[in-house]
C-alpha cells in the first residue's frame, strides 16, 4: 500500500541504478470500480512515460526500472488515461456513501495481480500533511497530547468525481456513469448540490435521470432551484418540469424571469403546460396558488367495481390518495369518496349511495390563512378548491399547507410525502 504523493517526484533508475529522471505524474485507466495505474510521466519530459510493467520496484522514494534505459520501453502517452496529480488531487468529489462533498488530499494505491490499482482517497489532514512532508511531525506532534492522527480514507467504488464546464479534457476523462450518485435519496442528493458551484450542479444533474433530477429540484431551496434552472438547456428544464407536480413546476417558474418562464412553457406538453399556466393565473397567496391539479376524481355514475377499475386505470401516486373525489360530468364537486367503503361496498352498488356529502372546501380566491384554519379545524389531509360553480379546480395537500405559513428555513425539512 502506498500513496500518490510518495510517488511524486520519486527518482526513476533503471537496472544499473542510472538516473532516468524523476515522476512527475501517474496515470491510469479509468474502470469500474477501481482505475488502472498504467504508466508514469517523467519529468521534465512530460510528453514521455514508462509504462508500469517497466516498473520493479518502489521504495524509499525510488522507482527501480526492470531494464536499463536501452531497454526500457518508452510510449506516448494514452490520450484516453487520466493524470492522478493533475486530475484528481485537489479536486472535489462526491463521497456517495457518506453524502457529502469532499477534497482529494492524497489517494491511495495498492498493487493486486499484478496491477497497480488506485482503491482509495485521502480526504483527512493527514494526507495533506504526507503532501507537505509533515506526516511524521503530525504524528509525534498529537503523540504529546495523546492523540493519534486519523487516517480518513474513502473508497473508491463510492466517489464520484465531480466535473464542470471549465474542466480541462483531460479531467472529463474522469467522469464515472451516474449510477453512484442516482442511487443516493433525492433529498441527500440536494445537501450535497447545495455545497456545489453553478457549473458542477449542471454537471450532477446531467448525470441524473429526469424523475430523479426533478425529486432532487423540489428538495432544493427556491434560490438554488432556479440557479439549476438557469444553468441549464431549456429542453432538459422543461423534460424535468414534466416530471415535477404542476404546482411545484409553477412555483419554480414563477421565480424566473418572463422570457426563461416563457421559452420553457413553450417546450413542455401541451397538457403539463396548460395545467402550469392556470396555476400560474392565479396569486400565490391563494387557494389557486396553493393547489395542485393532480388529484384523484372520479363520476357520480359509477358502480363500485366500476370505480376500482378506474382507479387502476389511473394508477395515482400515493400522495395524490388522500381522498377519490367524487364529479358529476360538468366537474361540479358532488362528494367524497371513503376508500374503506368503496372497498367493502358490493361491486354492483352505486358510488352515490354511499359517498360523503357534506364536503368541506374553499375557493379560488381564499387567502393562505383561511386554507390552513380550515384545514386545522377539520383534520384534513388534503383539502378540495372549487370555482364559484362549485366546479372541482384543484386540491390543496396538508404539506404545502404546512410549507406556505412556515418560514423558509423550515420548509426544506418538512417530510415529504410516500
């Protein structure tokens, strides 16, 4: 086992102890799931490398050479492998296990079947230290107060290399697919966008799905939702927008300029569009600003076997199950519907002899104040928005009940719903 940094600058001899030169960088193909040292640069011919199985040995900050220089097999360097000093050290990385952001401050190799394999990155002060030269002077230094100096290694096989705009070509090379990052909670993904620039956030959402980068963006603040947003292509915002619930997608492009708001709308469905610009009509502060479209609703004329097949048919999302409502063919809001009852009612009965009448409910025009009291007063988890015709227009969940009379600092730590 040994580390980068004792590499670097090591003296290179070949067989007859004859100087070579010395190591400037190692570089190694990038595989799943740990890279491939494949060569070392030397210095200060950087376009020349050896590759590793010219290497016998190394120890005592000296790389020992099979053959003598005649021998040893020079080779351009590969175009397609990474430098480890250049492109790793120092630079930010995803630690998918742990959930956060951190620095390369050293990295750890270890030979295995006859390859070099890179296993590990030192984020801890030690490996800055080793850098420095200043290991063993940190060691005895904690040793008089009788404290150890950790050695704080990541794996491998849970870093995810972080890359933006600005990277050099080389550095894109680093890249590993997604999957490692895609697999972590939407809301552990978002702590660790909120610690990123503009340009690495792009580059952790080109590499998310769009249902998985819409979870993410509604896990975001409203400020780092719409720097997302702004970074990123018009056609893969609206792909994600589509994703996200209509009164989420409103509240975003709310937060956007005209022109942004306007180009994104114009690429999204017709469907998903039209549902975004209603809910855009109307003040924020309002049960029509508060509510979302996507509700469960189902006709008066329906049997209870009927009623079963529709909902199957709809398959609705968990959250969107609070209550089946309950419309007449014009949308006027007839009832509710108890899931308990429809499931024990016999399959031919009538959904109208056993939905509940008396239903509460508010107006488009109800401020944010009204929503909450009612919803507080009658325990209800999701509460129904008609027009002045009683026509069903939207639901208002107790989540964004909750979120709208919250302070901001609050709202992000709110559960959502499953």
């Amino acid at each position: 086992m040994v580390f980068l940094s004792e590499f670097l600058g090591s003296e290179v001899v070949d067989v007859e102890q004859r100087r070579v030169g010395r190591v400037r960088d190692v570089t190694a193909t990038v595989i799943e799931p740990y890279p491939v040292v494949t060569g070392i640069v030397l210095a200060p011919r950087s376009g020349v490398a050896l590759p590793w199985a010219a290497v016998r040995t190394f120890a005592g900050r000296e790389v020992a050479l099979r053959q003598g220089p005649a021998g040893a097999a020079k080779a351009e360097i590969n175009p397609h492998d990474i430098w480890l000093g250049r492109d790793v050290l120092d630079k930010q990385v995803i630690d998918t296990d742990g959930r956060r952001v951190v620095r390369v401050n050293d990295l750890q190799l270890v030979e295995s079947g006859g390859k070099m394999l890179l296993v590990a990155a030192d984020i801890g002060v030690r490996g800055l230290l080793r850098r420095l030269g200043l290991e063993g002077l940190g060691k005895s230094l904690l040793r008089l107060f009788r404290r150890d100096l950790p050695m704080v290694l990541v794996s491998w096989d849970v870093v995810q290399p972080l890359q933006n705009e600005s990277s050099s070509a080389d550095a894109v090379r680093l890249r590993i697919p997604g999957k490692r990052i895609s697999k972590l909670h939407p809301a552990d993904i978002a702590d660790i966008v909120e610690e990123l620039s503009a340009r690495e956030r792009s580059a952790i959402f080109a590499q998310l799905t769009d249902e998985v980068a819409a979870d993410t963006l509604e896990e975001l603040e409203p400020e780092d939702q719409r720097s997302v947003i702004e970074n990123m292509d018009a056609e893969r915002a609206s792909e994600i927008l589509e994703e996200m619930g209509p009164d989420e997608a409103a509240d975003l492009l709310a937060d956007l300029s005209e022109d942004r708001a306007r180009q994104i709308l114009e690429l999204m469905g017709t469907e998903d569009a039209a549902d975004v610009r209603e809910l855009l009509s109307f003040p924020e502060d309002t049960a029509g600003g508060l509510m979302t479209t996507e509700y469960v609703a189902v006709s008066i004329g329906l049997t209870a076997q009927e009623c079963i097949e529709a909902l199957r048919v709809l398959e609705p999302e968990a959250e969107h199950v609070y209550y089946v409502y309950v419309v007449d063919e014009d949308e006027h809001l007839n009832g509710v519907l108890s899931l308990r009852d429809l499931i024990v009612a016999k399959p031919d009965t009538a959904i109208a002899d056993f939905i509940r009448r008396e239903i509460v409910a508010v107006t488009l025009d109800a401020e944010r104040e009204e929503v909450a009291a009612v919803m507080a007063k009658y325990n209800l988890m999701a509460l129904p928005v008609v027009d002045k015709e009683h026509r069903l227009r939207g639901i208002i969940t107790v989540d964004d009940t909750l979120e709208s009379v919250l302070p901001e600092g609050v709202k992000r730590r709110l559960p959502k719903p499953t």
